[in-house]
C-alpha cells in the first residue's frame, strides 16, 4: 500500500466539499498509475459476448474495423480474426494494437 496522500478541501457554505486540493507530486503520481486504467465503458463492452479488448477499444474510440485495419497495415479481413473474442493475440500483435490506438499493452492485455 502507497503512503496516504496529503489533501485539503475546500467546501461551500453548506460544508458540502467542493474540491479537493493535493500536491503536485501526488498529482503526478496518481496521472502515472491512471495510464493503465480501463473506463468504465471498455470494460462493459469487454463483458458483453463476442467482444474482445480490441473490439472494445475499438468501439470505445468510435473506429471503424477498416480504419484500424488500415492502421495496421492488414486487411479488413485479417483484422476481423484478429479481433475475435476467441482469438489471443502474440504480445508483439497486442504493441502494434496498442500503438495505433494510443493505449497501452496492459489496457488491451486482460
């Protein structure tokens, strides 16, 4: 466990908390640890039957199989099977992934 991060709050008149003030170092860190998250709606997608992480990624960034396809340098074809929940791709094939669609290895590897 992370040592606890010091914060400040700022609250309205009512004491409802309004902000959250943190030092910039911890700031930093939590950026650093967030690169490796999954938003909420990827990982309903990734749930759903017939869906990979790819094809998740893929419709989370509202990208066409083509556009990716074209990314890659594959055909539409070769990226569909690619894409297929059944189908685990080699890391070396994840890092291309990844790459052309600005995430991690970690995002796509799960």
């Amino acid at each position: 466990m992370g040592k606890p991060i010091n914060v400040q709050t700022i609250n309205d008149t009512e004491g409802t908390v309004l902000f959250v003030v943190i030092p910039y170092q911890d700031y930093l860190h939590l950026c650093e640890k967030a690169d490796h998250l999954i938003p909420h709606e990827v990982v309903g997608l990734m749930v759903q039957p017939q869906f990979s992480p790819i094809r998740a990624w893929r419709e989370y960034l509202n990208l066409t199989p083509a556009e990716v396809a074209a990314r890659l340098g594959m055909t539409q074809e070769a990226f569909a099977r690619l894409e297929e929940e059944r189908v685990k791709p080699h890391k070396r094939m994840l890092s291309k992934v990844a790459k052309v669609l600005n995430i991690t290895v970690e995002q796509l590897d799960v």
